[in-house]
C-alpha cells in the first residue's frame, strides 16, 4: 500500500515524556515529503510517457498490421495480375502462331494457283501459235495457189520491183 506526499504531511506522531524535538521531527518530514513527492511527480511523469507510449505502440503495431495486409494484398493481387498477363500473351501468341500458319497455308495455295495458272496460260500461247502458224502457212499456200492460178505472182514480183526501184 502506497502513501502520497500529502498523507506523510498529514501524519502527526504522538508526544511522549522523553522523545525527539518536534520541529526536528517535522523538519525531517516535510524533507521526507518533498523527496517523496518528487518521486511521487516523477512515477506519475513516467506513467503518463508509458501511457502515451504504449499508446503509439498500439497505434504502431495497427498500422504494421495493416502495412502488412496490405502488403499481401498486393502481393497477391501481383501475382494474379502476373498470371493473367502470362495467361494473356500465351494466348495472343498461340493465335498469332495459328493466324501466322493460316496466312502461310493461304500463301502456299495462292502461290499454287498461280503456277497453275502460268502453265495453262504457257499451254494456251503456244496453242495459239502453234494454230497461228498453221493458219499463216494455210493463208499463204492458199494465196500463193491463187496467184498461179491467176498468173498475178508475176505481176506483183515485177510491181515490187518497179516500186524499190524508185
């Protein structure tokens, strides 16, 4: 059980015949009391830190706490997000690999039809001469026949004659 200064103050000890001097008694009480009074301040000064202490603490320890939610939150959320953006370039790739082969299948085709389509068209030029020929020696035997038939090769043979020679 604890005493304050004040109660020390207060205390008055009984007199008896043969004892101390009074005013020595309370002289060293009141010294007792201001010592212990100080001790008194200070213990209520350091109550008072320790409250204010422990209450940053708290307020400390709350704030770690949520600091450290907080933390695994993003974290997690990190993660996740790291996940799906994996997830997303895998499939943005994956789609341009298949988009890429179906271009280049596209291409091969093309390219098929084309070849294709120069040797048909190589076919049909030498066709076409090959009948060209055949008609322009047609026409000319034709023509030629036709003008011994008629006797006008001569007449032409000395027309282009006259006409180089002028």
């Amino acid at each position: 059980m604890s005493i304050s200064p004040a109660e020390i103050r207060h205390v008055r000890l009984r007199r008896r015949l043969v004892g101390v001097k009074k005013r020595d008694v309370e002289r060293e009480l009141d010294r007792i009391a201001e010592s212990f009074g100080e001790v008194w301040r200070q213990r209520q000064d350091l109550e008072e830190r320790n409250h204010e202490i422990a209450t940053q603490l708290a307020r400390h320890q709350e704030s770690e706490a949520m600091l450290r939610k907080t933390l695994i939150t993003a974290e997690r959320s990190a993660d996740v997000m790291r996940a799906d953006a994996r997830r997303e370039s895998e499939r943005i790739v994956r789609e341009a690999e298949q988009r890429a082969r179906e271009i280049v299948g596209e291409a091969h085709h093309e390219r098929e039809r084309v070849r294709i389509e120069i040797i048909r068209l190589t076919e049909q030029e030498r066709s076409f001469r090959a009948r060209f020929r055949a008609m322009i020696g047609a026409t000319s035997s034709v023509i030629e026949s036709y003008e011994e038939d008629t006797g006008e090769a001569d007449a032409l043979v000395e027309s282009d004659q006259t006409t180089h020679a002028e």
